[in-house]
C-alpha cells in the first residue's frame, strides 16, 4: 500500500511459503519473539489489539490526503504530487527513525527484495489506476479498487501462513462492499461497473491496480520480518525511499518543470510531507502487530473518514445517498476487531 497514500515484529522469519514455529504451533508471532521493537503482547488484552489502533490511525491520517490532493492537482502535474508527496514524508520518517526507533538495525537480502518489491508493485498500481481514471469513467473505475484486502487475505494465507477467522473475514467482506457502495455515483447503477468489466479496457486496468495493491502489504511485511532486530520503521523508511526513487524519473519524463511546480504549492506537500512521514508508523506497526488481511482492511476506513472531511471541508452535497456505504464499513471493522 502507499501512504500518499503509499505505500506500510514479532515473528520468526517465516520466508516466502517456508513454515514457522508459529504457523506450526497456531500461536500468532506477534505472541513470542523477543529482542524487537514492538514489545510482546497477549492478543486477548487492549493492548493486544494494539494493531487496530494503529491501522485506524493510519487510515485517519491518510484519508485527508484526497482533500489535499484535490486542491494540488487543480493546477500540479499528477507525477509531481505522487513524487512530491513521497520524498516530503522521508525527512520526517528518517527523523522518527534516528530519534525515536534507532539503532538501525541489520538486514539481509529478503529485506530489499520486500521494499523494492513494494516500491515496483505500488509504482505499477498507480499507473494503472491513473490511467484507468484518465480511459473510463471515475463513477464506474472508482468501485474497482476496492478489492484489494480480498487480494491480499488470499496471497498472505499462502506466503505468510496467515489464516483468517470466520468473523473477521465476515468483516473484511462487509467492508469491501461498503468500500464500493461508497465509489458508486449512484444506485441505481449498482451493478454497473461489474456488467462493464468485459468491455473496458479502464475496468482491466483498475482490477489490476487493485489486484497489485492487495499483494504490496506482503513484500512489506516480509521486509518488516528481516529486520534485526524487527522494526517496522526502517522497513517503511526503506519502502518510501526506494518509491521516491522509482517515481523521480517518471516525474522528471512527464511533468513539465516538476520543481517549479512543487515550490508553487509549497504548503500542500509539506502537509502531504507531515502525513507521509507519520501514516506509514502506524501502518507498518499495524502489519507487524496483525494479519495483513484484516489491516489492509481497516485501511480502507480511510475512505469513511475523507467522505467526513468533504462534507465538512469541501461542502460534500452527496452525504445522504453515500452513509449507508459507510455504515456498512463501520460494521464490517467492528466485526475485524471484536
């Protein structure tokens, strides 16, 4: 995922569809490791659902991207606010790194194949959805992206050995659905999106931008799990940078003077900045802490929280018709976190 939204343990390094003393022994890792950075935790405890606090945190943060966002490409090239936003969130989550989650810590190969994998995937994603808004009509491409955790509870039961319980799966499905009643521009084309699915080629794109961001939190989570000692701040740190990195020449090849751009709306991406380099702390502690599934998940309640920002912010007329998706969302997270 990304906290530009980017793309964000306790575990013993269970390698890509390698078994584990946890998924051996059923006990989630987050219960046993030591020597790491998120402190051991019984999951029947508050503070044993500590990763819900974090996942919504992070969603919270990041649903005022779309605010900003809107009002940054009313005049800025769509490459300089993807890049701009990333790059301004590193000094900060570099700053939290130093300060606050240092020593860095040691890493190994499976490190960089996380973050780069991340990076490459989460670049791909975004332009397949940028160019799926630009070929078909937002009403009908913006209900596709939403199946994503689907994506991601199917590949994680496979390479991490994350199996999910029959109410928390009941509640990932709610929130997807809620997710795509919320997309919709109106009910009575319901069903719209799905029907045209065959004959677009904007719908193929947005499923496999969806399809992408679903197996992102993987390769985040694998590099989360080889960090020595785990930390999950130095594997978003690592994951944002290699994106800025890859994004950088995508700017530089289609934005016409990309810095003048970015010096003109200053303010907007150091807000984008300030989100960037928090949301992905409480992201990436979400997926050390959870099952990638049902954070992915709770993600999604970004979109609940930005539909009450537009309604405050940007004099959202369409509140009515949109609150039953939404509260379909909220029902779906009650029932991921009880």
């Amino acid at each position: 995922m990304s906290f530009v939204l980017g793309d964000f343990y306790v575990s013993a390094p269970n390698r890509w569809g390698g078994s584990s003393t946890a998924a051996q022994t059923g006990r989630h890792p987050a219960l046993w490791r030591a020597n790491t950075f998120i402190p051991v935790m019984n999951s029947g405890t508050i503070i044993g659902q500590m990763w819900i606090i974090f996942a919504l945190s992070a969603a919270l943060l990041a649903s005022f991207n779309p605010v900003i966002n809107k009002r940054l490409l009313s005049d800025t090239d769509v490459t300089v606010v993807a890049w701009a936003g990333q790059a301004f969130g590193l000094p900060l989550l570099a700053l939290n790194l130093i300060l606050f989650f240092g020593p860095v810590p040691r890493v190994d190969g499976w490190f960089f194949i996380g973050i780069l994998g991340s990076a490459i995937l989460n670049t791909l994603a975004h332009l397949a959805a940028t160019q799926a808004l630009k070929d078909g009509d937002a009403s009908i491409v913006a209900p596709l992206f939403v199946f994503s955790p689907a994506v991601t509870l199917l590949v994680s039961s496979f390479t991490l050995r994350e199996i999910p319980q029959p109410l928390p799966l009941m509640g990932v499905g709610l929130m997807m659905i809620g997710a795509y009643l919320l997309a919709l521009s109106s009910w009575h084309e319901a069903f719209e999106p799905l029907r045209a699915f065959v004959h677009q080629r904007a719908l193929w794109l947005a499923i496999v931008a969806s399809v992408l961001w679903g197996i992102t939190p993987v390769f985040e989570k694998t590099a989360i799990q080889h960090t020595f000692p785990e930390n999950p701040t130095a594997a978003a740190f690592g994951a944002l940078l290699a994106l800025t990195l890859i994004l950088f020449p995508i700017m530089l090849s289609r934005a016409r003077h990309p810095f003048v751009q970015v010096r003109t709306r200053l303010r907007g991406f150091v807000a984008l900045g300030v989100i960037g380099g928090i949301a992905p702390l409480f992201g990436y502690a979400a997926f050390s802490l959870g099952l990638i599934g049902y954070v992915s998940a709770l993600f999604k309640m970004s979109s609940v929280f930005a539909l009450l920002w537009a309604f405050l912010f940007l004099g959202e007329k369409d509140m009515p018709r949109r609150l039953p998706g939404a509260l379909v969302m909220v029902i779906g997270a009650i029932l991921i976190a009880v």
